[in-house]
C-alpha cells in the first residue's frame, strides 16, 4: 500500500478554506437577515404613512365637530340640495359650508362651549342669500365697541358710577340701550333682534337682562365680553317696575313737558309695548331721536317686532339700505348672527333631528297656534291644516277606498314636523297616513317633539323645548304656520322660509281660503304706529315706501317685503 506523506500546510489551507466559507455563509446570512428586517420596516413605514395621509384626508373631507374653522376654509359635507318640494331630494352632493356663515360669524370662541355656533349649517341649512360686506363690517365695528364698553370694562364702570349719582358728565363714549327681559319667548327673540338692530343703527351697546332663564337658552353672541347686564347693576331691580307712568319713561316725559336740551337724564325708559300710547310712538320720528340720542342709558321695554317702522325713518333709511341690501333678510341675518343655542338646547334639535328627520327626502313642518280660551284640538282646525296642505301640495292625498301597496323600490319619504301644544292634530294626521296609502306612493311619517297643553313662559325646560322646536322647523324645507304666532315668525326667519300662512279662523270655522304664501321671511309688526313725524298728523304707514307693506296674517301690522323680488 502506498502511503502518502501529509503536509500540515495542506490542511492548514483546507481548514482555512472551510473557516472562509464558514464565514461566508454567515455573513451571507447575516446580510440576508438584515435585509428581510429592513424591508419589513420600510413596508411597516409605509403603511404608517398611508395611514396617517388617509386619515388626514377623512379629516380634511369630514372635520371633527370639536375643530374650529377659521374664516376663510370651508367645510365640505353631505347634504340634500333643495330647491323646492317638487323636486327629487334622495341625491345626496357634495357641498362646501362656510361654517362662518359667509363671514356673519367671527372666529376664536371655544366652540365646545357654544356647539350650536359653529355647526349650524350642518344639517344642510346655511344662509338664504349672502350678508352684505357692510352688514358684515358693520358687526366686527360693533364687536370691537362692545368689547371697550361693555360690562365690567372701564368705561363702564365709569358710565354706572354715573348713573348711580344721577349726574352725565359726557366724558364717555359709550352709550347703551338695555333690553329688558319681557312677554313670551317668541316675543323676546324678536324684540332682542329688534334692539340690537337699534343699537347698531345708533353706536350703542346693547346689554341683556338675562331674567329667569336667557343664559340657559342662548349662547354669548360677541367675543371677549358678556353682553348679560351684571347683576350689580344700579337699575337692575328698578327698571323691572318702570311703567307708563314713571317719572323717567319718555312719553310720560312729552307729556309732561319736562323735556329740556340743558339738563341731559341719565337714563330714559322707552315704553315700547303693544299698549304704548301716542306720545310712547314718537320713538319713531327722527326728531325724537336727535334727543334720545343724547341720553347715556336708554330702557327699553317691548313685545313688538319693530324693525318695519325704522325704515320708515329717514335718520336711518340710508343705512338699512346698505346693511340688507335685499330686505326681507334682516331678521335671517341678525337671528343666525345674535341667537345660538346653548349645548343643552342644541342636544335637542340634534338627537331629534337625526332620529326623525334626518334621513328624509322632504321635510315640512307644520307650526300651529290656536288662539282660543279651550284647549281643542278643533276639528276645523285640522280641516284648515288638511285644506291648505293638500292644496298647495305640500302633503300627497290618500286612497282611502282602495288599498295599494307600492312595488317601487325607492319610496320617497317625507317627515313632517308638527308643534302645537295639543297632541290632536298630530294624532289624527299621523293616523290618515297610517291608515291609507298616498296617491303617490309616497311614504308620510308625522311626528311631534312635545304637546305641553299650554304656554309655560316662566318653566326653564317648557321655553328649552319651544326653542328647540322653533329651531327644528327653521331646518324644515317648507313651512305652514299660524297666523299672528311670533312662534313661526322665529322658525321662518332662522330658516329663510317664506311660509304658507294659515288665516285666522273666526267663529270656529275654517276661512274658504285656508292659507297663502307670505310675501317675505320677515316678521310682521303687530302694533306699529300710524303717524307720519313730517306732517304730524295720522297716515296709513302701509302705503308709505314699497318695502313696507301690510301684513298677510294681522291687516293694521307692518312687515318688511323685498320689492324686487316681490311684484
């Protein structure tokens, strides 16, 4: 056998060799490990931003309801554009919503404070029509005057301290009109609308009496500054108890002759009430207010709509001409920019809004004010309301001598909203439309938030309600109210609707024309003056300037119409 001699060098170079392979190998898979490490994270990274920039595109297309928006973003949202009740709602488009309100709305509140303010477009109900740019710079002048003047600032603690010693030195600027917390809740929205519009017209600030239970119904309006009369104001008892017949009321004052240009009051109650005499009504001549102008204090007491009697006041026709251009949206404007309803309010109209109303195609409300010493409900009542509505096509008629079940698919709902403090007139409608199928194949769902029996003006929660119902018909796509009712004159003004009008009945029977389309969204003016200031005798104020005319429901009252759009 052959032996073969070994070299210890040889294995010293295989074992080498074995070792470099080793060593490869791991290395290789080393380099193999990290690599599957990286790609796995630079996948997980990628993931993470798809994540993040998806998200940010929900948010962008959605914002949540705690992000304010400034002034110049808008939101976009869905929501059913409507043009009219005959046409199809059921497509749903994409639209942007100023939640600013075209700028009527300031931004920096704290909205989880006031969650009403900024999110009142969000069922699909923005302005009707656009606020002017000079209603709007108007109101940041105003902002920046109630912001120096109003309550515990210095300048008002200086103008108290006078008004406490009786004496008006006239070194202050600021001068207000106080707004005494009177009559129905209907009343007091439009009356407050009414002296803040005052106010703006005159360079005074406008301070509240919050009396039992405003703070619990309405948001604070203006930004940096309450506009809540202070509970340590010296005439915050007094002024509750001013009269006719105060020494200090300005009729009274006429009459008395006690009227002199040397010695300036520091203070002047205006009686503005529906019994208001015809020395009371001389608020409304120019020549009075080149007076009253000169007071620091001014206590203003009314249940009237008043605001058609300024435009017929040449001091200030000019001004309200550029302020709304389109006139029949003063009180759109001013309730949308002065009245938000506080978080437990807004809760209402939220959860019942969505619960009942939100997903119809068509949504009616229905207001009714029966003005009658019994309870009801009446049956000519509701064949008043059966008249009009069908009618004018508001509800689809029913088969009742044939029952038909629709095989479409797609029915259109429609969700009628009824008020009334009676249940009756609810019951009976929902139950024709339970009962028997519509013509139309429609589908009519009725409902009613609450039926309290009667008008509970001092029950915190009865005026809750009632806000919160006036707010839900103002979101309706048409609207029937009652005739004289301040209750619809608030939902037709926060909604921009020109409502079909119910006639008053007389005697317990149903007028043969149940109802008619009102000329404008403004409110009517039930007790307006019947004086002309220049000739200083009596006159027909109706007939005065066409954009004033007389009202639909009420023929001695007065309301602002746009006499452009309305022949």
């Amino acid at each position: 056998m052959k032996r073969v001699n070994r070299n210890p060098n040889d294995d010293a170079e295989k074992l080498s060799d074995l070792d470099s392979r080793n060593n490869f190998s791991r290395d290789s898979d080393k380099k193999l490990g990290f690599t599957l490490i990286q790609l796995m994270g630079l996948f997980l990274l990628c993931l993470m931003l798809f994540s993040v920039l998806f998200s940010v595109s929900v948010v962008l297309r959605d914002p949540p309801s705690d992000g304010v928006v400034e002034a110049s973003k808008s939101v976009l949202f869905q929501a059913n554009q409507s043009e009219g009740l005959n046409q199809d709602f059921s497509d749903s488009v994409e639209l942007p919503r100023d939640q600013l309100l075209g700028g009527l709305l300031t931004a920096g509140f704290d909205e989880r404070s006031c969650l009403s303010r900024y999110m009142s477009g969000i069922n699909g109900k923005g302005l009707s029509g656009k606020p002017s740019s000079y209603l709007i710079s108007r109101l940041r002048k105003y902002e920046a005057l109630h912001k120096e003047c109003g309550p515990h600032t210095e300048s008002y603690n200086r103008t108290v301290k006078e008004l406490s010693s009786g004496h008006f030195s006239g070194s202050s600027s600021c001068k207000y009109v106080v707004w005494v917390s009177f009559s129905g809740l209907g009343n007091r929205i439009l009356t407050l609308a009414s002296a803040f519009l005052y106010a703006l017209l005159t360079n005074r600030v406008l301070l509240v009496d919050p009396g039992v239970d405003m703070r619990d119904l309405f948001c604070e309006p203006f930004p940096d500054v309450s506009w809540f009369l202070p509970p340590d104001f010296p005439l915050a008892t007094k002024m509750l108890n001013l009269n006719q017949q105060s020494s200090q009321c300005y009729g009274k004052m006429l009459k008395d002759n006690s009227i002199t240009n040397s010695a300036v009051p520091s203070y002047v109650y205006l009686h503005l009430v529906h019994d208001y005499d015809d020395q009371d009504k001389l608020f409304f001549c120019d020549e009075d207010q080149r007076y009253l102008q000169k007071i620091p204090w001014l206590i203003m007491k009314t249940d009237n709509y008043f605001i058609p009697s300024l435009y017929l006041m040449p001091s200030f026709e000019y001004e309200l001409n550029d302020l709304f251009p389109k006139k029949d949206t003063i009180f759109h404007f001013l309730g949308r920019y002065l009245l938000h309803p506080t978080n437990k309010v807004w809760g209402l109209i939220t959860r019942y809004y969505k619960a009942y109303l939100a997903k119809a195609d068509e949504r009616l409300g229905i207001q009714i004010r029966v003005f009658d010493t019994d309870p009801g409900p009446f049956q000519h009542v509701l064949d008043q309301i059966l008249s009009c509505t069908l009618k004018e096509n508001l509800l689809p008629d029913v088969q009742r001598h044939q029952d038909t079940v629709s095989s479409s698919e797609k029915q259109k709902l429609k969700a009628v909203l009824m008020t009334s403090l009676s249940s009756g007139y609810f019951e009976k409608v929902r139950d024709m439309y339970w009962e028997y199928p519509t013509v139309t194949g429609e589908v009519v769902g009725i409902y009613q938030p609450s039926h309290e029996g009667y008008q509970q003006t001092e029950k915190h929660m009865h005026n809750q309600k009632a806000l919160a119902e006036m707010y839900l018909l103002s979101l309706t796509d048409a609207l029937v109210t009652s005739s004289w009712s301040t209750f619809g004159y608030v939902a037709q003004g926060l909604g921009g609707l020109k409502p079909w009008i119910l006639y008053k009945p007389e005697n317990r029977t149903a007028p043969d024309l149940p109802c008619r389309r009102a000329m404008s969204m403004e409110p009517c003016f039930h007790a307006p003056p019947f004086y002309d200031c220049k000739a200083k005798r009596g006159t027909d104020t109706g007939e005065l300037v066409p954009h004033v005319r007389h009202c639909e429901d009420m023929s001695w009252g007065l309301k602002v119409v746009d006499n452009k759009g309305y022949l």
